[in-house]
C-alpha cells in the first residue's frame, strides 16, 4: 500500500465516488477487537458529520477497511488524513500506545459513471464472506450499507 505510485494520477473531485481501501501497519489485526472497530466506525461518522464524505458501504476488516464513499468536499487526501489521522490518535489513546497505525498511502478508484454502485457496494459487502470471516452477505457485523442486502 505504501508505493508512491499509488499517487500517480490520483484526481479527486467533490461529488464523485470513489472506492477506497487503507490498511493498518504491518497488516496488524487491530479491528480483531470489536471496542477498535467502533473508535473506527465513529470516526468514518465524524469525517461525514465534518462534510468531507457521504458513505454508501463501508467493511472493516481484521487489518483493513473497505469504503465506498462520495466525496463531499476537499480532496481524497484530505479525506483519508483526517480519517486516518483520527481514528490513529483515538486508538492509540485507547489501546495505551504510540506510532503509526494505519501504512502509508491507499488505493483508490474512481467509480465511473457507467459502473453500477450497488454493484460495487455489494462486492465490498461480500469482502468477509470471500475472507472466511462470514458465510453470507449481510452476516459479518462490522459491515454497512446504505441499500438493502
């Protein structure tokens, strides 16, 4: 996750959507821990309630979290720092640490307008059944989506 050449080309644009996926330093299973996901949850709410993002699905994985989101202002940069930054300070607060949490950088991709975002909701949704942490969609409980399952 951490190639500069995740950056080459990168356009951020409010109103679009984007498909996005950070994941944590060293791939350490921190959201293994139900207490993590909910600073983590609480914070992708807070990015929202600051106006920079408007959720469609997210899933947070044991090492990773999926989201598919409209950028609302700013740019994805912007975005992801304060969601990274954040949730970085308030778990560490929590866990009684210090250091970086999340790996540099993160992918991304612009959802074209001829791509169906139910469609990609639903893959992001289907990402712990794939993992072998769920057996259907819909079932694993650190998963939202703004459509019905």
């Amino acid at each position: 996750m951490a190639s500069p050449r995740l950056r080459y080309g990168r356009y951020s644009q409010s109103g679009n959507v984007y498909s996005l996926t950070t994941v944590t330093l060293g791939r350490e299973a921190i959201f293994a821990d139900a207490a993590n996901v909910g600073i983590l949850i609480d914070t992708l709410r807070f990015v929202e309630h600051k106006g920079f993002s408007h959720s469609l699905a997210w899933v947070v994985m044991p090492d990773h979290l999926h989201w598919l989101m409209e950028l609302r202002k700013g740019t994805l940069a912007e975005c992801m720092s304060l969601l990274k930054s954040r949730s970085s300070r308030l778990l560490n607060q929590h866990l009684g640490r210090r250091g970086a949490l999340w790996q540099h950088g993160y992918h991304d991709h612009a959802v074209r307008s001829d791509e169906s975002l139910h469609q990609k909701a639903m893959y992001i949704m289907a990402n712990p059944v794939r993992a072998g942490l769920a057996c259907v969609v819909g079932e694993y409980p650190y998963a939202w989506c703004r459509w019905p399952l």
